[in-house]
C-alpha cells in the first residue's frame, strides 16, 4: 500500500509505535517503506497538499477486543484525540493519524 503524507517522519514513527511495522528504508523525509510480521509492506511518501475523501481510511485487525483497548490506551495516554472503542460492525474505534488520514483500529 502507498500512502501520501504531509509528514513522512511522524507518520512512520506512528506505525512503528503503536502497529508494530518496522522501516526498512528511508528517505530524509521524502520517503519511506515499512513492513509487517507477515509481509505487508506500506510506503510512505512526502506530499505538500494531502486531500484523502472523508470516509478513506485504513484499517489494522487485531486479534482480541483486549488488544485493541491497550492500544487506545496507549494512543490516548500518548496524547491522541480518541475515543474509547465501542461495538459497532466490530469492535472499534478510529484515530487521527499523523499525515492527513485516519486508521481505524479493530478485531
């Protein structure tokens, strides 16, 4: 998946932190590629004027509703405007993220 972001930097620190995606090449801020335990790859790249529809966002399961509580925990005590999970078409809840789009968070 390619995403364009206003700040290549934050937002792969934000993968890193709380989604456990480690970077396998960077950029200075223009660009960079982080993986995941089972292979999914995200590149990140530097873009001035980001404008993602309202609804886009993406998603990242997790494997117990206590897992996604812990990280809403961590998000919030971390200083992010979220709110707490609820049970919806699954149980979840969504963030802000760093570089103009949203991710939700769910299992």
């Amino acid at each position: 998946m390619n995403l364009t972001v206003t700040d290549v930097d934050a937002t792969r620190k934000f993968f890193e932190q709380y989604f456990n995606l480690q970077t396998k090449g960077n950029h200075s801020d223009s660009f960079a590629v982080l993986i995941d335990k089972d292979g999914f790859l995200l590149a990140l790249m530097k873009g001035v004027h980001v404008n993602y529809p309202q609804s886009f966002h993406i998603g990242f399961e997790q494997e117990s509703e206590e897992q996604v509580n812990e990280i809403n925990k961590r998000l919030k005590d971390d200083g992010y405007n979220v709110k707490l999970p609820i049970r919806a078409h699954r149980w979840t809840f969504y963030v802000k993220a760093p570089g103009g789009f949203t991710v939700e968070v769910f299992s």
